[in-house]
C-alpha cells in the first residue's frame, strides 16, 4: 500500500468525517491528534517507511501533536469538531480509505485522554519531549522503528 503523500489537514478532515457517521464519535482536537499520530505509525509499518503525510509531528506536553493540522482546529479548545456533510471520502483511494477506517476502528473508540496516556507510554514520544523545549520534533525513523517492532501483520490493540 503505498500513494503519494497527502497532506495531514486531509487526513484529519477524514478523521472528522469519518467520526461523525459513527454514534460514539466525539472528535475533539487533542483525540485528532493521537489518531493522525497513530495513522502515521501504522502505515509507516506498513509501507516499509512511506509516510502517509509529510507534516511534521511533534512532542508536545499532551502528546504528538501535528502543528498544522492543530492550528487549523485550535479555536475549538477541547469541545467536539463538528463533522463536515460535504466531505468526499472519494478523495482518498479505496485502499487508503479502507486504512484510514481500520485506524478509527482500533481507536476512534478510546477516550483523548487515553490515547494521550497511551501515546505518553511509547518510545517516539518519550524519547523525543523535553519539558523546557517546545517543538521537537518526532521523526519518521522514530515512528517507523518502534510502529515496525510492534507490528504483526494487524494494528496491535
């Protein structure tokens, strides 16, 4: 499975999108976050080091942030995201789209707060965040060497 790049704001409008056709699907920005974060690991694993997005991801006290796609929903604190009707999941191909559910199937279920907690627990966040340092980055090396020594064939849970 492999495309060219897109950018992550598409990936998180999807993510949204997506979130708002499922009944438990509460979308706030801290949880878009953890999702595009975890999107990225996986398919990194699973393309051998292609990233999904070429956006960088970095460590922020709360976890992995995308500052891109973070500034573009900020206003909205940590209420929900409404969900765009207009949104055409055609966008993306069929194998990307079928990726990109599989992702909010393992974890659209959990809670912002305990992906963070999960994000908090793994080596490309621990390793890359520094209390009195803003903005370091997470590497794709970072992401695909610990998302490659996890997976298994099929998203761990």
């Amino acid at each position: 499975m492999t495309h060219d790049s897109v950018d992550a704001r598409q990936v998180a409008r999807w993510f949204v999108a997506y979130s708002g056709m499922d009944d438990e699907g509460v979308m706030s920005n801290l949880k878009l976050q953890k999702l595009l974060y975890y999107a990225q690991g996986h398919y990194l694993a699973q393309t051998n080091g292609t990233p999904l997005f070429s956006n960088r991801v970095e460590a922020w006290a709360h976890g992995p942030v995308v500052p891109d796609v973070y500034h573009q929903y900020k206003d909205f604190g940590s209420s929900p995201i409404p969900a765009d009707p207009e949104f055409d999941f055609g966008t993306f191909s069929q194998q990307l789209n079928d990726f990109l559910a599989s992702i909010w199937i393992t974890f659209g279920s959990r809670s912002a707060w305990k992906l963070r907690e999960m994000t908090h627990s793994e080596s490309p966040w621990r390793n890359a965040f520094a209390p009195d340092e803003r903005g370091t980055e997470i590497t794709t090396d970072s992401m695909f060497g610990y998302f490659r020594g996890l997976y298994s064939g099929a998203i761990p849970v």
